[in-house]
C-alpha cells in the first residue's frame, strides 16, 4: 500500500454581523399620542424593559403639567428604522443537458491521491483492506453455478464466469476474470480486491455485465474492458506492463457501450519501447466491434503517465475509419481531472480526442486540468 502527493486547497473565509448598541441611559425624547405629551425618562427605580426582540426600553412617564404659557411646537418623532423581512432565494431552472453530479470540494477518502482538493483511489484506499486473513481458493475455475460468493481467498486461476450474480469480496485473484460477450450469461461484482495480471499481454478484467467496487487492477496490457453493461468505480487502474519486444499497445480502460466509469484513478504507466510499444491512452474507445454509446465517465483522475508517451489520454468513442464510426450517443465526460504530465498536454498531442461535441446526448462539462484550468473537448 502506498500514498500519493498531497495538494492543500484555498482556505474559507466567513463573515459576522452585529447589532447596534442601546441609546445611553440619560437619552429623554418627546413624543405625542392623541392631545397627551408623554415623555421617553427611565422609571423612577431605574428599571427597564427588555423587548421579544431583544431590545431593552425605557418606562413611559407622563410629562408635567404645561404652564399657561403657549407650548412649543411638538417634536417630530424619529421614526425607528426596522430591518426588511428576509427575502426566500428564488429556485433557478435547471439547465440543459444534464451536466451530472458536481464535483466534490473536499477530500472523502485519507490516503487517496489529492489532486484539487479531491482525493482519488490509489493502492491505500483500494485493493485487499490490511489485517484480511487469506485463504487459497479451492472452487472451480469456470464459475457455472448462480450466487456463489467468494470472500477471503488467494485465487491462483483465472476465472471465466458463466453463471449469474458471482460475489467477490476481500480477494486477489492472480490471473484474470472474464464473463463472456458472446453468451453474455454471467455477471460478477467485486470489491475491495486486486487483480494481479502477469507481465504479460492480456486483459485484467472484462467483457459484460460487470461492477468493480475499490478493486486495484495491475498488469497485462488492458486493466479493465468494459464491452458493455459494466460499472467501474472507486478503483485503481495502473501498473499495465512494458513489452520489451516493442509490440503491445497497453491501456488501463475500454469503454463500448452502457458504461459507468465513477471516480477512478485511470492512468497507463507502461514504459515505451520501440518500434511499437506503450500506452494507446488511459481510456479508450474506438468503435471496432460496436458503436461507442451511453457511457458515464465523472470525477476520474484520468493521468498519461509518468512518461507522457500516449498520443492522448483519452478517446471519446467517435475514431473515424472503423467499422462502428457513426451512431456514436450519450457519452458524458463530467467533473474529471486531467494530468498535465510531464509536456504539459498529458498526452503527446493533448487530452482528449475522437469526442463528439455534436453527437447526440453527448456532454463535455466542468473537466480540467490538475492546476485547475478548464480542459476543451477535442471538437
């Protein structure tokens, strides 16, 4: 387990209010009511009366008696001023489209990664919690059975699943987890577990019909594909590893199509080799075996790595030149924190390509850089 840089925000300012003091004790002012002359004087014991609102007031004694001589033009009593009644805010409209949820202002998780004074997962906040105890599994490796529950367990197989509703808790799994897109029959969760991938080309976890809960992914070159149907969130996604052959592409996210992809730390730190090899993007989506469409990727800390060697960090689901291209919808980039890295674009060329600003249901909203400068959509 390991901790990340630590960013501290703009601190808060508030404000106070008071009230105004008491008029002094000697002040005597005349007043009229009817024909009667009444005079503003402390009681005669000296006492006073305190207001609901708090005010303290003066007893009212009646004046002496006038002389035969002419009064005096009366006074004009001062008026007292009051406060205006508090005025309820009006609800303003909300806009269109949708710009989902905000972002978070302060840190939920010690140990995350901060970043604008957002804390994202790392190896502290995800993974195996310390202190599990860990035993070797000894169930099959293809899951055909509904319900299975699998907690605790050292998992020295990988696992294709081909039943419904398989829970994985507090588990490693030293290999890979598949459920099928071409039987599309089985659905697994996990959380609070690693899946540790060898050196090796491959993908970590995939295809459909999938929810990974703080789960740490590492190795091979592909964390996590989400063909469809998948929920990705509070996870770590990193460490995919370097082909010293200079062949493999490697990246940590494929989104296809009814993805949510929710406050996640995405980045592809593979060293590049040549003549090929290194990271296509942390997050991808290109439209060849389907159209990219109806995926939510908000609040992730999307970073091109401690390289900087990916083309761009991110794709947006609209490649030209592949078989799915057009039909691209609903793909909504919301509240994410990009990574200048180490040229300053996170990518070679910058942050996001391939995204749609035209395409219907399509939303670019409130994603920027790790100074907090806005990132633009590609188009």
């Amino acid at each position: 387990m390991t901790l990340g840089a630590i960013v501290i925000a703009p601190a808060v300012t508030s404000t106070s209010s008071g009230h105004a003091a008491p008029a002094p004790a000697d002040t005597t002012v005349m007043a009229e009511s009817d024909s009667l002359a009444w005079w503003w004087t402390p009681a005669p014991d000296g006492r006073t009366t305190t207001s609901a609102d708090g005010r303290s007031w003066w007893w009212w004694t009646p004046a002496p008696e006038p002389t035969p001589t002419p009064p005096p033009p009366s006074a004009t009593p001062t008026p007292t001023p009051t406060e205006p009644p508090p005025t309820e805010p009006t609800p303003s409209e909300p806009s269109e489209p949708d710009p989902g949820p905000s972002a978070p202002a302060e840190p939920s998780d010690p140990g995350g990664i901060v970043v604008q004074g957002r804390s994202f997962p790392s190896a502290a906040t995800t993974g195996v919690p310390d202190g599990t105890v860990l035993s070797p599994y000894t169930g099959p490796c293809t899951i055909q059975t509904n319900d299975v529950v699998i907690d605790g367990a050292i998992i020295d197989c990988d696992l294709r699943v081909l039943a419904q509703n398989l829970q994985i808790t507090n588990s490693i799994i030293n290999g890979h987890i598949y459920s099928d897109s071409d039987f599309f029959n089985g659905s697994f969760s996990m959380s609070d577990s690693e899946v540790r991938m060898p050196q090796s080309a491959g993908t970590g976890v995939g295809d459909v019909n999938f929810t990974l809960t703080r789960v740490e992914v590492t190795g091979g070159s592909r964390s996590v594909n989400c063909a469809a149907d998948c929920t990705v969130q509070d996870s770590y996604l990193h460490g995919q590893y370097t082909d010293y052959r200079g062949i493999d592409h490697e990246s940590a996210i494929r989104m296809g199509a009814n993805s949510t992809i929710r406050h996640n730390t995405i980045t592809c730190d593979a060293a590049p080799v040549p003549p090929d090899a290194g990271c296509s993007a942390a997050l991808t989506g290109y439209g060849d075996f389907g159209v990219v469409q109806n995926n939510s990727i908000d609040d992730n800390l999307i970073d091109g790595g401690p390289d900087g060697s990916m083309g761009y960090c991110a794709y947006g689901g609209s490649t030209p030149g592949k078989p799915y291209s057009e039909g691209v919808n609903n793909i909504r980039f919301t509240n994410n924190i990009f990574m200048r890295g180490p040229n300053g674009n996170c990518g070679i060329w910058g942050p996001i390509t391939s995204f749609d600003s035209a395409a219907p249901g399509n939303v670019w909203t409130n994603n920027i850089w790790d100074d907090g400068a806005p990132v633009a959509p590609a188009n």
